[in-house]
C-alpha cells in the first residue's frame, strides 16, 4: 500500500502544529517519525489516520483521498497503535485483540475472525496471557498486545505512536525486532514516531524530522541524523559516530547558542 | 425469570390459593377447561400480571440503559439517576400533581409531563456537550448540573404545595411498579423491543469506545455520532419507563457493575445481561415489597436499594484488584 501525504497543515484552536508536511511511504518500508517533544509527531500520525481533521492539505492511500472514505474504510487500511490505552472497564487479552476485527465484523465474530485473532496472537507470543485482564500487563506486554490488535485488524500500514516509551532497552528492542518481522512478514509498511534517535537510526529505512510542525530533514537515517541538523532542531551538541553503516548519537551537552525550534 | 414470574404471580394480598392463580392464569389459554372466580381472574390478570412484567421490563430497561451509558461515558459511575434523567422526570411529575399544569391534559398528565421533562433534560445535556463536540466529561458534568437543578425544582414545589399534592408527589417520587395496566405495559415493551436491538448491534462499538476515543476512531468508529445516538437512545427508554414506574433508583447503576464483576467487560455481553440482572433484581425486589410486611406494601425504591446495596458492596469487596 501507498500513502501520500500532501501539504498537511493542522492547528489546534488557532495554535499551528503542522505546518506544510509533505512525504510518502512505500510499500513494505518502515518510517521513523523523530523530532523533539511538542514538534508534532503524535498529530501528524492522528492526522493520517483521520482521527485528526487537517484544516489543508491532502492524504491518500493508494491514490484515494481518505476524505472521501468512510471511518470504517480508513480502519481496514490504517491500523493506529497508540502509546497507551486506559480502558474504562476491564477487558482481556484476547477480547482486546478482538477489537482489532471491528472494521470486519457486521454483526457477530466469524471463525475467520477468531482465526485472526489467534494467529495474531501466537505471533506476538501472547497465548499465555490470553484470558489476562488488559489492565493487569506490564508495560512492554501492553505494547505488545495492541500490536497484535493493528495486526488483527489486518491494515496494510501500522501508525505507531512511540511504541517505545515505556519500556526498557531489551523490550524496546523486541517491539522494534517484532514490528521489522511484521512488515517483512505480512507485506505492510509503517509509521513510527521514535524519541530514541540510536534506535530510529537502527531499525528505520528512512527518517523524517520533525521540528516546530515542519520537516527539517528527510532521507536515510545517515542523511537525516547529522550533527549540526540534531543541533538545530533538539538544540543540543551531539557527536555522530558510525557504526556498522548506521549512525550512532552520544550527546555532548546543551547547545547554549541555539534555542530550539519547537 | 420463569420463576419469579410463577412466584410472583402467586404472592399478594388478595388470599387467593397457587391453584386459584394457575387456573386463572390457564383458563385464559385454555378457555372452558377451568372453574376460575372473576374475583381470581381479574386479580391476576389486571393486577398481578401487569405488575410482575412491568417490574420484569423497567428492570431490564433501566440495566441496558445502565450498561450503555457507563460504556458511552466511560464512567463506572453514569447512570440515568447520576445523569438527572431521573431528576428531571420527577420534576415533570411534580409540576403535574402540584400545579396541575402540563403539556397534555387528562388522565395521562403526570406521566407525558414526566416523560417530556426527562426527554429535555437530555437534549439540554446534549446540546451543552455538543459545544465541546461530544465531550463526555462535559455530558456527565451538564447531567449532574441539571439534575440538582430539576431536583431543587421539584422541591420548591412540595415546599409550596398543599399536603395532599406533596404527599402524592412523595409517592410518585419512591417509584412503584404496580401503577401499570396492560396498555402501559405494551407501551414500555414497544420501546424496548424497538431500542434494544439497537443498543446490542453497536455493543462492538461500545467496546471500542471504553478504550478512549482515538482507539475507537482508528478502529473504524465514529466517535461523536455514536455517543450522541446511543445517550438518545437510552434516554428515550429512561424517559419511558420512569415515567410509568417512577424514580426507581440504582438498578442502572448497579446492574451492569455486578454483570461485569461477573464475566468482565465485553459489551456484547454486558449490555443483554445487565438488562437481565436488572429484570431479575426489580422483578425480585417488588416480590419482597409486597410481601415483607403484608399487609403493608413497601416502597420498592426503597426495597431495591436495600437488597442492592448489599450485594453490590460484596461484590465491590471481593472484586480482582485491577477492577475500575
């Protein structure tokens, strides 16, 4: 699947976050969404899966404008994983990972539906945790749940909201190996916003940075990740080493001279 | 349910024997075969029947109602008596029984006076949450506000009522099922039978919505339009059966928390079950209204509260830890 996105421009109540944004996915690619807190990434992702509503601009999926589809046309094509769910009433694992099946399902689950859902779920190595109340995981198996919900939900291109945040280096790791698994595996594309730049540089075919709702750059992970462009728009002094072909960051300090963007 | 029905039908204070209300009850079906006194016929028949399935209904009605307004609002909290629903009702009531003034006149009075007051104080909710596009904090928050001020309504007029008028409004008030007849009865069932189905279908989206909005947007839900039409609906089944039955308190509240204590929080089967429980709860309620202290009848708001509040706090206490 192809998605365009076209001079997007958002604003909250008069308060600019995107400002002109414009790139494209390709099939089977994973996209790393960086940028400093407040720089727009979360709404650029909202704004791609239509929960959002940009004030201009266009996007569209496989040549077709998602203003012209419904909701539920836009949920079989874009699954959303956001940072974190708090659900009001208690739900298993297993129902979900049901939910993911909702822009499929007219009036009752299909065996193809629970089909789905099981194959999503020993693909996540889930099974054990299957009847578990949602709200009872630790944070990486969260994570790990909602994936397998975008992965039930069978969408060609993952939005991921920094699926990251919550976990430590190892299952920061994992959800990045698993989610690289995914596209390979299942033919799809994704959109992750990152705050770890290492680990962008590391699992990302190509980086977008964000800056105070622009894009500053864009490109291979080495292109985007130099050390006057961190600078510019983080407002820090980093040094940029390469390792095995990727670029590695280890910040220095606070750049007094520059004040950033956002 | 078949059971409290059978019991139920065979309670009151009329004396009359189990075999004397089998036999009236059969002799409708089975014209000719059975010796029944009009006195047994017309007691089941017009009393004790209307009753027991009024209570049946109003229970399951204020359960569903319940069930998806917690789930629209996702609060464990929303029912149609936090929402002033129920306030308002009692305020349209009032009007009619003090003042005597309403929008239609005659017998029916009280009943459409509460039935429109209650409709308005949805559309008042929705139409100051639609200023925040559906917001469901500011619904529950509009809700409540509006329920102290039709209640601070209802009592200015008791303080300025007379007696009489005062003491039927305190009657109205306490919620009683057996003010019904057949032609009420089929007039609740009808909404029912028309709202229900509705509110089952879009279980699936309720389970989306319990997991925030974004979450329901991104699986195909549209959010705003969802919210709206389902705090329609079950104010529309609210509105109905409170104004026949009259403030019956907590069943909506406590209904669907014991159901999800029960089997956990899949709408899909929530919403039919805390209708059930709901049934089975005001339905069993009104058995031990009536028969507590017969000859007396209780208040069956009162009853309800009473047995409710109990299982509910068993329920609240042995609860798994991460429940609410």
């Amino acid at each position: 699947m192809n998605l365009k996105v076209q001079a997007v421009t958002f604003s909250y109540n008069s308060t600019p976050v995107l400002d002109n944004i414009t790139f494209e996915l390709q099939p089977r690619e994973i996209v790393a969404l960086v940028g400093p807190n407040g720089s727009g990434k979360s709404t650029l992702l909202k704004c791609i899966d239509r929960i959002l509503r940009p004030q201009h601009g266009k996007i569209s999926i496989d040549s077709q404008d998602i203003r012209r589809m419904s909701q539920q046309e836009i949920s079989k094509k874009l699954g959303y994983v956001p940072q974190r769910v708090i659900s009001a009433f208690p739900l298993s694992v297993f129902e979900t990972v049901l939910m993911g099946r909702r822009p499929h399902i007219a009036w009752r689950t299909s065996q193809k539906d629970i089909d789905a859902v099981l194959k999503s779920i020993s693909l996540l190595e889930l099974e054990h945790l299957a009847m578990r109340d949602f709200a009872e995981l630790s944070g990486g198996e969260m994570q790990r749940v909602l994936l397998a919900r975008a992965v039930a939900q069978e969408a060609g291109i993952l939005l991921l909201d920094e699926p990251t945040s919550n976990l430590d280096i190892r299952h920061q790791i994992e959800a990045m190996e698993i989610l690289r698994q995914l596209v390979t595996v299942k033919n799809i594309s994704a959109i992750v916003a990152v705050h770890d730049l290492n680990l962008a540089a590391r699992y990302a075919d190509r980086m977008i940075m964000l800056s105070g709702g622009r894009i500053c750059a864009t490109g291979s992970p080495s292109e985007v990740l130099t050390a006057d462009g961190i600078s510019k728009s983080y407002g820090i002094r980093v040094t940029v080493r390469n390792e095995n072909g990727r670029p590695f960051i280890i910040p220095l300090g606070i750049d007094t001279g520059s004040v950033p963007v956002a | 349910m078949i059971v409290i029905v059978g019991v139920a039908a065979t309670l009151g204070p009329a004396g009359l024997s189990i075999g004397d209300v089998y036999a009236a009850i059969a002799a409708r079906f089975f014209p000719g075969h059975f010796n029944v006194s009009p006195l047994a016929d017309s007691v089941v028949w017009n009393l004790r029947l209307p009753r027991i399935f009024m209570g049946l209904l109003a229970g399951f009605g204020l359960g569903v109602a319940g069930a998806v307004m917690q789930g629209v609002l996702r609060n464990p909290l929303a029912s149609p008596f936090t929402l002033g629903i129920s306030a308002a009702a009692g305020f349209g009531a009032s009007l009619a029984i003090v003042l005597g003034v309403g929008i239609v006149a005659g017998k029916h009075l009280i009943i459409a006076n509460a039935f429109v007051f209650s409709l308005l104080c949805t559309i008042l909710m929705l139409a100051l949450a639609s200023r925040t596009s559906g917001n469901p904090a500011t619904m529950i928050l509009a809700g409540v506000a509006l329920g102290f001020l039709f209640s601070a309504g209802t009592t200015l007029l008791q303080y300025f009522g007379d007696p009489y008028a005062v003491q039927a409004v305190v009657f109205w008030l306490i919620g009683d099922v057996g003010r019904t007849s057949w032609e009420k009865l089929s007039l609740v069932g009808i909404t029912l039978l028309v709202t229900a189905p509705l509110l089952f279908w879009k279980s699936w989206d309720l389970n989306a919505m319990s997991s925030g909005d974004e979450t329901a947007r991104s699986l195909g839900v549209n959010v705003t339009t969802a919210r709206i039409s389902m705090m329609v609906i079950t104010s529309l089944i609210t509105a109905t059966i409170v104004s026949f039955v009259g403030t019956i308190g907590f069943i909506g509240l406590v209904a669907p928390h014991i159901v999800r204590m029960a089997i956990g929080g899949d709408n899909r089967f929530v919403v039919p079950l805390s209708g059930m429980v709901g049934a089975l709860l005001l339905a069993g309620a009104d058995i031990v209204a009536l028969q507590a202290m017969a000859p007396i009848v209780l208040p069956i708001g009162v009853i309800t509260a009473l047995m409710g509040v109990p299982l509910f706090l068993y329920f609240i206490l042995r609860r798994k830890k991460e429940y609410l």
